[in-house]
C-alpha cells in the first residue's frame, strides 16, 4: 500500500468515525410539490435511511407555507438542504440526485 | 483597536468563507443544471416566491383551500406534500408531516392493507376507510381516496383525506335518535293501552268512593286503589318523558319547593355519611315545566350522586343560581338561546368518572352500576327532559375527584299564574253532551261520570254513527268530548267534520297517547281542549266548564 493510499483510508477511516454517533439535524427547504422539491424529499430520506438510520432529524419545510422561516436561514431557491447539526452548518442545493455529493458534504464520506 | 484574532480564528473563518464559496459555485451549478425550481427573492413586498413552472399556482391555490386533507405520496409512503387541512387533521405541523412516511401515520395493521390497496390502484384509483394517528397520540378516522401521479419519472400517488369524525359522531348520533325513537314509540304504544286500562280504573273507583257512605271502611281501601292507580298514571308518563313524547302540562312553576321537597324525601334513604349542602341563590327560579319533570331531573342527578359516594361518603351539593346568555356570550351548547336560565348544580365528592364512560352516560341502557341497581335510564330520562325544556345539560368529572352535573333551564315569566294545588269545587252542569269512545268500559264511565255532574249524556263507541246522529240534528248537543284513537273515523277527523256542520260546536279531545295528535294541531283545528288520559273527574268536569265558558263568551 503506498503512502497516498494509506492517507486515503486513514481520512475515510477517521471521517466514519468522527460522524458515526453524531446526530444530524437537517432541514429541507422546498417550494410545495413542485417537480425537484418532490425529488430533492425522496432523494434526501432515502439517504438518511440509509447512512443515518436512528440518528437524525429531518424537517421539510414549504416555503410558500412558511416564509419567515427560509428568511430566517437565508434561502434563496429551492430544494435547499441545510445540514444545522452537526456543526459546521452547510447548505446543498438542488434536488439531492448526486449522493456522493451530499454524502461529502453531510462529512459521511471522505472528499476526494 | 481590532483585537488581534489568532491563527485558530483565523483558520475557521477561513474555512468558513470557502464552505460559503463553495456554496455560491454549487448554487450557480444547480441553477443551471435545473435542480431549482423556485428562487426567492427579497424585494419592496416583501419575500416573494418565484417558481419556474407559474403553471402550478391555480392548482395549489386550490389544493390550499380545500376542506379535504390533500397530499402527494411517493411509492415508498413518503409524505411529498400536503396541504394545511391535512396537518390539521394530524393536529400537527407541516413540517412535522412532508417528509415523513405514511407508514409513521397510520396503524401498522392497517399501513399493510393500505400498502395493498396502492399497489393495486389502477388508474381510475382506490379509496378506502382507515385510521390516521394524531400528533397528540390520537387517532382521526379518515377516508382516502388515492390516484396514482408520476412525479418526475417516479411514481407517487395523489390522496385526499376525508375527516370521517363529524360524520361518524352524526351517525352515531342518528343510531342513538332512532333508538330513543323506537322506544318511544314501543312506549308510546303501551301507554295507550295502559292508560285506557288505568282510566277505568280511576273512574270507576271514584265513582265507587263517591256512592260509599262517608263511614264506610272501604273508603281508605278505595283510596289506595286511586292512589296505586295514580302512581301507574304517573310512570307511564315518566316512560314516555325519555323519550320526550310525553304530553305533560307544563305551567311556570318555582323549583325551590320542587329542591326541598326532592331532598326530604331522598333524605331518608341517604346514609348519614353523606351530607347534604344546599344553597339556593336564584332571586328568581320560575321556569315553564311539570312538577313531574323537574322531580325526575332532581332524583336522578341526586341519587346518582348518592351512588358515586356510597362506598366512602362525601358531601352532596345543591346550588340553585341565576345565568344570563348574552346573545354574544360564548355558550356552550349550540342549541341553547341566549336568556336567563336557571342553573342546577348537583355535584358530589364521590368515585367521579373515567373520560370514556362519561361520554357514553346520556346513552340509553348504558349504565355503570350492577344487576338491579341501575337500567341506564336515569341520565337519558334527564336529558330527554332538559332538552324538552329547552335546556342543556352538562357534566364535568375526574376520576376520583367527583362529579358536577349542571343543568340550565330558560327561566319563564314570573307574572304568569303559578302552578296552585289548592283545592277547587268541581263544577256542574245541564248541558247535552255526545260522548265518543270506541272502548265501551270508557263510554260507560263517561256517561255515568257526566250523568252525575248533572249533563245529559248521549254516549256512543263509533265514530261514524256520532257523526250520522249529530249531522240529524246539529243543535242538540251543547258539547262533544271525542277519543282520538277510533277506528273509521279518529277523534280529530270527527272534530273536523262536526265543525264543518256547526262551526261553534266546543269539542274536547281525549287522547291516551298518540303521535298523530298535538295540543297544538287540536287547536288549530277549532278544538277546545284536550285532555290526556287517564282523566279525573274532575279534569272533566273543569275542562267542560272552560269549553262551555268559552262558547257563552263568544
């Protein structure tokens, strides 16, 4: 194993741990039933069942409903995902489709 | 002077300003691979929310104002949307619900049968009757209706949910009506038969009590015979007072006497472990009803408050007050009119009741206290009553902690002539009266009753032939008394023909219980009294008195 490989592992190895009892606290923005925020709620649930089973909190919030509170965390489209726990706070945009992506971000996956 | 930030400050806020940068860029990069589809934007209104499909707006403006619960589902149960009605229903919040699953919300037995349904749901959709839980931890009874939907190249189903509550407590209250109805009319039907009984019986035995010489010992015997039947004529009235069919005289009377009178005679029988605290603050407590009806209210709430303190003892409280319903009062019960009411209030400090037990305590038959103690009639007898009255009643519990029964009656007018039980001279006359009953026991005490009153009497058991004989000769009677319940022709369709022929002729109604006939409908008729069966002599007498008065006046 080279050096550059053994870092690798190390980082995901340590990246795993690190999130692996830590709860989430997530809250997706979306703008009613509209196409992507449909998709970005299925996309996002399923990512949660699988990679954060038990251990998080999922709140979809409707900005049409509730203005004030996209306001509030700054939100300028949706589908946005705000990851609030744990810290530090992240927002992802869109409609959740690339997991890899959103893994990286919600720090359960190494970044390549 | 800036405070000098360290390296570990720095550090993060360096970290910070790439995580916003990378943000901005993943934006931008979303917003032009069409993963957004709805900006908001800060302008002089306010937030504005602008979606890129403007088409959708109509459709959710109606999905946001529909009375049914509406939402989008995904294949796997995941609530997409749904509209405010709907979390409503939930008692929760929209953000409690998009996002969860359907499964989270419905009874797992019924989540399986359901899972069923949408697997098989064509085209044309499916719909069902199935339970939804409560954020508070309860369950609404719904009904869904579900079509399937293609969500972006996914399948999901469109539901509506129905709030089955109101309409399963309607039906529950049709059931609970038609039931009350068909002992009314089964008890209607035996009343009939028994006041016919109990009218002979009376009537004759008054007459036996009057032939008696004054030292006769027969006379107390006699008496008990009136008074056994009285007691009968008085229970088939209380059969009928559940039902609120029961056709009592109703006149304005005062319920403290009515309260005391309830309290002496239930004192007796109460242990003394319980006490009994009354209080009696109404400055005015008339109100428009039959001292049988107040009686029974009064006995019924006190003996079952006597019952919930059996075991330990307590105190049992009576308090008479005086309520006013503004008009724009907040009152309880939709039904009551804003007024002056007197307010009975029997509380005790006994076992109290369990949320759902309560709830089913007006329920005929349901009762709580073993073979022999209790036929569940009690409380509904009650609220047949109060209802009648034009009443509420009211109830507030806890286990263990008592019972408050609150009753408000519409207070009446204090100037009207008060329920008197002075004794009056039963008045006499010459007159020629038809008398028609089809029950031949009845037209002979008819006739031997007026006969004595000093009338000439005419007594006949058809309809028909009384109306051949008085059509002969329409001015020899002074007066016609009629039973309701004839064949060929009924006391009421008699009336009317005899008032086709001479429309001054007074009529006087008799009725041992009939749905067919109301004082009211007598009246409009051109009828001038009617009497309930069994009838005292002197009823009689006072009621002919009065038709005959009225037509002198006239």
């Amino acid at each position: 194993m080279t050096k550059k490989t053994q870092d690798q592992v190390e980082v995901f190895e340590k990246t795993l741990t690190g999130s692996k009892d830590k709860k989430y606290v997530l809250r997706l923005y979306v703008a009613g039933a509209t196409p992507r925020s449909t998709e970005a709620i299925v996309n996002i649930k399923k990512i949660c069942e699988e990679y954060l089973k038990g251990r998080y909190e999922l709140e979809v919030i409707d900005i049409y409903q509730q203005p004030v509170l996209a306001k509030g965390e700054q939100i300028i489209a949706a589908p946005t995902l705000v990851k609030k726990l744990p810290l530090p706070l992240r927002r992802f945009i869109g409609s959740m489709y690339d997991v890899d992506r959103i893994l990286v971000g919600l720090d359960l996956k190494p970044k390549e | 002077m800036e405070k000098r930030r360290t390296s570990q400050e720095l550090e993060a806020e360096l970290k910070e300003t790439k995580l916003r940068l990378e943000e901005a860029e993943e934006t931008l990069r979303a917003i032009q691979n069409n993963e957004v589809d709805a900006l908001i934007v800060d302008g002089p209104q306010g937030q504005q929310v602008f979606t890129l499909q403007g088409a959708e707006q109509p459709y959710r403006i109606l999905m946001e104002t529909m009375s049914e619960g509406t939402l989008t589902v995904a294949v796997d149960g995941t609530i997409l949307y749904c509209n405010q009605r709907f979390a409503e229903m939930l008692k929760n919040s929209l953000n409690g619900i998009i996002g969860s699953s359907f499964q989270e919300i419905m009874p797992s037995g019924e989540w399986q049968v359901f899972k069923a349904l949408l697997a098989e749901c064509g085209k044309k959709g499916c719909r069902g009757e199935y339970h939804l839980g409560t954020f508070e931890g309860g369950q609404v009874p719904v009904h869904i209706s579900a079509s399937p939907l293609r969500l972006q190249g996914q399948e999901g189903f469109c539901i509506v949910a129905t709030d089955l509550a109101k309409q399963l407590e309607l039906e529950q209250q049709l059931r609970q009506s038609q039931k009350m109805e068909a002992i009314g009319t089964l008890a209607g039907g035996i009343a009939h038969d028994f006041n016919n009984i109990l009218a002979a019986i009376i009537g004759f035995g008054e007459m036996v009590e009057e032939d008696l010489p004054p030292d006769s010992p027969s006379i107390p015997r006699i008496q008990r015979v009136l008074s056994a039947a009285s007691r009968g004529t008085e229970l088939v009235r209380q059969i009928l007072a559940f039902s609120r069919k029961a056709e009592l005289t109703r006149t304005p009377l005062s319920l403290a006497p009515l309260v005391k009178e309830a309290i002496q005679l239930l004192r007796a029988s109460l242990p003394t472990t319980i006490e009994i605290k009354l209080s009696m603050k109404a400055a005015r407590d008339t109100i428009l009803a039959s001292p049988s009806e107040v009686q029974q209210i009064l006995m019924n709430l006190i003996t079952n408050a006597f019952f919930a303190m059996k075991e330990r003892g307590g105190i049992l409280g009576i308090n008479i007050t005086n309520v006013d319903f503004k008009p724009d009062s907040p009152v309880f019960d939709a039904d009551i009119e804003p007024g002056e009411y007197v307010q009975i209030v029997v509380t005790d400090t006994g076992s109290g009741m369990q949320p759902d037990v309560m709830k089913r305590i007006f329920e005929p038959f349901f009762t709580t206290k073993g073979v022999g103690e209790g036929t569940g009639m009690g409380l509904p007898v009650v609220y047949g009553i109060v209802k009648s009255l034009h009443g509420t009643i009211t109830v507030e519990s806890e286990p263990g902690a008592g019972s408050t029964f609150r009753v408000f009656l519409p207070m009446t007018r204090t100037d009207e002539k008060l329920e008197s039980s002075e004794a009056q001279v039963t008045p006499k006359g010459s007159e020629h009266i038809l008398f028609v009953d089809d029950e031949a026991l009845l037209t002979e005490w008819g006739q031997a009753v007026l006969e004595r009153l000093g009338y000439s009497v005419t007594a006949l058991t058809d309809s028909t032939e009384a109306l051949n004989l008085f059509s002969s000769d329409p001015s020899r009677f002074d007066l016609v008394i009629a039973d309701q319940t004839m064949p060929k022709l009924t006391g009421l369709q008699l009336a009317r023909k005899l008032l086709t022929i001479r429309n001054n002729i007074p009529i006087i109604l008799c009725t041992g219980h009939s749905d067919s006939v109301s004082p009211e409908k007598a009246k409009a008729a051109g009828i001038k009294e009617f009497l309930i069966k069994p009838i005292t002599r002197k009823e009689l007498a006072e009621s002919i008195h009065r038709a005959l008065d009225k037509k002198t006046k006239k």
